[in-house]
C-alpha cells in the first residue's frame, strides 16, 4: 500500500506548481466565506503563486525531483522544457497582474475578493494548456482560461464598457470554441485519435484528406480568435479598451503566452504544420495580422486600443517564426511570447497606476490624459517610454531582441515576402510609438484627470512596474542569458 501511494505521489510530482495554484484557489474559497478582507485574500493569492513558481523554479533546477515527466501517448498533459519554460512566464505575468490589481482595486466599492478567484481559475486553465498534448486536454484547459474571463472582464460592471467587454468576448469566444470543436470533430473523424502524437503518426497514410484540411483550418480559425490574430482580431480593441486595466494586462500577457504555447505543441506534435495547405493559411494570418494590426493602430487616440491593434501585429511577427523554421519554432517563439508579455505588463501597469475602477467617463486610457506626464511623473514616463522603444523593436531593449529573432528565422525560411512584411510593419509600428512618446513630453495640461498617488513607485504595482522595466532593459543590452534561458524550451 506504501508503495502504491508512493508512486502515485510521484506520477503528481510533475504537476506539483499547479496543484499548488489549486490549492491556493481552494484557500481563497474559504477566506471568502470566513471574512471579507482584500488584504487577506490578495496575500493568499500572491503567497500561493510564489509558492507554485518557487516549487518550479526548484524542479527546474533539480532542488527538489520533478517525479516521472516522460511524455506517454496516451496522457493528457505533459510535463517537459518548454512547458516548464511557459510555466515560469504565465506565473510571474499572473502575479505581476494580482499585484496591479491590488492597487487598482484600493478605490472600488464593491466585493474585490472575487477578482482574485476569477484570475486564479483561469491561470489554472493557462497552467494545464501549456502542458496539453491531447484534444480533450485542448478544450478543457482552454475552456477554464476563457470562462472566467467573461467575468474579469465586466468586473467593474458600473461602466458600461466594461460590461460590454465581457458580453463581447462571451458571444464571440463561445462561436470561436464551437469552431474549435468542430475541427477537433472532423480530425477525430478522420484520423480516430485525439492525441497529438497519434495525428502525426496517422498523417502519413492521409497526407491531402479533404476532411483532415477542413478540421485543422477550422481549429486554426479558432486558435487565431484567442490569439486575436487577423482576421479574426475584430474583438481586440472593444475588449481592451472596455476591461478593467489589469484585466487587460492578464489578457495581453497570461492569455496570449498560454494560447501561443498550446498552439505551437498542437501544429509541431501532431505534425500538421507539414501539411502545405496549413503553412499557407498560418502565411496569410501573418500577413494579415502585420498589416492590419500596425495600420490601424496609426489612426488610434486610445491607448489601450493602441496596444490591443499592437498585439495583433506581434501575433502576426510569432505565426511568421513558425511557418517559416516550423519544429524548431518553439524556442524562439517562446522567447518572443515571453518578452512581448513582459513589455505589455510594463505597458499596461503604467495605465494601471493611472487608472480608477469607479469612474465612470472612463479609466486614463486616452493619449491627452498623458500629455505633459514627464513633468509630473519622469519615472512613470520613462516606464512607458522604454516599454513602447521595446515594443517597437529599438536596439538596447528585449524586443530588438526577439524581433531580431524573427527576421532571422524568416530568413532561415527563405520567406523573403515575410521578411518585408516584418520590416514594414515595424517601420509602421514605430510612427505610432513615438506619437505616444512625443505626447509624454508635451506641455502638460492646466487640468489634470487622471494622476497616480504622491508615493506610487513605493507601493507594490510600482515596485513590480519598475522591475519589469529593469528586465527588459537588461536583456536588450545582455541578451545572452535570454537566449540561454529560452533555449530550454524544447518539445520533447
């Protein structure tokens, strides 16, 4: 019998970080019903996620076994370096947005606890769905990433946007899962597996089916929703200008590293990424997504809506690394994931400070509430500043970095047309970064709406906002330990 439990305990060593988050949702539960307190429930989140990436940290680094991680075919999820590698950046975004969403909710009035409840369930689904290696795992951990978000998103349920941010992206994302489900049907249907490993093993015998090509465009359809690539980004800007500021951080960092690396594991494990008609569909998102995504942002007011039509286009920059060096994609996606979900955090956080939950006119999301910031808030700005440099690719700074990466690997492809169009874009993208930029150091305003608190660089969102700032500074100008660090993300 001490045997028996023995290896069980081991067989869930692997999971141990999630079964941790699990744990702390559990604890969160409780505390709510025991006593209302936002400070109390706000520290059991933040300890629990500590403690499900310090225990990862330590299984990376052989402190503690990380139990039987052998990949099986007939398993659902699957514990190896490159899921441990998104594992590591989805808890460090989850906690980096806990913690602005500490300070954002200071002000409001109504019940906070639940916040942290809705963030933890759905990190859980980001958690499993970067482990996922079977269609059945797919959905699920999918679905447990999408379903609380309807929440988070008309949290603040008083302004009107923001409720129609999460009517939004219910009715839309419910049709993108039904798509999805529908491509996983018409897989199963003519492959018989819903294991990744069994497709690429069956793809051999069915290479062109009609039917295999109709389920993986529509699978691809709904990947491309929750990634919001075009076509299919019509929801971005709505939803980000509609969410709360934190809501839109997780959603720019937590959801999108989650769906990327799930997407990656699918097209690379189940061998679907050979298929010519799939590669020329992933071609033309990228295309779309760096067109459309950098054009429309030039005419955008909002920022928050700025970077939702940015995030387009970076999802457009990923799709090209993977079509063009397709099984050896996952690394250099993984780093580009990783440091884009960084930057928009640092980004988003300084909208965050800015904003309140309770007005209803709105939260400081409109470039004149940030005219003349730099003389009122230099560090604030210069927070800002260096996120936009980073995220416009500006040498010194991670994004250089990894966009330096994808023109690389679109040439290793010998995609030229791809290569153009990243170029293009980032010449695009950089007019409307430094239109930003420039209304930083205007002459400020006689009326001031928005504003952060006298001490906010000594509380913890400015704390976080800061360090974000100092990483991806130092990985611009020392790249080697990021390259190093992503190198481990390997599929097995």
């Amino acid at each position: 019998m001490n045997e028996f439990t023995m290896n069980d305990l081991m067989r869930l060593m692997p999971y141990a970080p999630i079964i941790a988050v699990v744990i702390t949702v559990l604890l969160v539960m409780i505390a709510i019903t025991i006593k209302r307190s936002h400070v109390v429930t706000g520290t059991i989140t933040v300890v629990g996620l500590n403690i499900g990436l310090f225990t990862l940290l330590a299984q990376i680094g052989g402190v503690i076994s990380s139990g039987s991680a052998v990949p099986q075919a007939e398993q659902l999820f699957v514990i190896d370096n490159f899921a441990q590698f998104n594992m590591v950046v989805i808890f460090i975004c989850a906690l980096a947005c806990c913690t602005l969403s500490y300070a954002y909710l200071m002000n409001l009035k109504d019940n906070k606890d639940e916040l942290y409840l809705l963030m933890l369930l759905s990190t859980t689904g980001a958690l499993l769905m970067v482990c996922s290696q079977h269609m059945a795992a797919f959905f699920m951990s999918l679905e447990l990433l999408s379903v609380p978000l309807y929440g988070l998103l008309a949290y603040t349920f008083l302004r009107d946007r923001s409720l129609e941010s999460g009517l939004k992206y219910l009715v839309l994302s419910a049709t993108a899962s039904a798509t999805l489900l529908m491509g996983m049907a018409f897989i199963y249907a003519q492959v018989g597996s819903l294991s990744f490993k069994q497709i690429s093993v069956q793809l051999a015998t069915m290479y062109e089916s009609p039917l295999l090509i109709v389920g993986a465009a529509m699978m691809m359809f709904g990947i491309a929703f929750k990634l919001s690539a075009a076509p299919f980004h019509t929801w971005t800007p709505d939803v980000y200008e509609g969410a709360p500021a934190p809501v839109a951080t997780y959603l720019a960092s937590v959801t999108k590293v989650a769906m990327m690396a799930l997407a990656i594991r699918f097209l690379i494990d189940s061998a679907l990424l050979a298929l010519p008609s799939v590669q020329m569909l992933i071609m033309v998102m990228a295309t779309l997504s760096i067109l459309i995504g950098n054009v429309l942002a030039v005419r955008q007011t909002n920022l928050k809506r700025l970077l939702g039509y940015s995030s387009i286009a970076h999802m457009g920059y990923v799709m090209v690394v993977i079509v063009s060096i397709g099984s050896a994609a996952d690394s250099i996606s993984s780093m580009y994931m990783a440091v884009y979900a960084f930057t928009s955090i640092g980004a988003f956080g300084v909208v965050t400070l800015m904003s309140s939950p309770y007005r209803q006119s709105g939260e400081a999301d409109e470039l004149v509430h940030y005219q003349g910031l730099f003389w009122r808030r230099p560090v604030l700005t210069a927070v800002l500043t260096i996120m936009l440099l980073s995220l416009a690719g500006i040498p010194l700074t991670a994004g250089f970095i990894t966009k330096l990466f994808a023109i690389l690997a679109a040439v290793q492809g010998t995609n030229w047309f791809l290569v153009a169009m990243i170029i293009l874009g980032s010449a695009i993208g950089l007019f409307y970064y430094l239109r930003v930029m420039l209304t930083l150091f205007k002459r400020p305003k006689e009326f001031i709406e928005f504003d952060v608190t006298g001490q906010w660089g000594m509380r913890m969102g400015g704390i976080m906002v800061i360090a974000v700032t100092v990483v991806v500074i130092l990985f611009g100008i020392l790249p080697n330990s990021l390259i190093v660090w992503s190198n481990m993300a390997r599929i097995w």
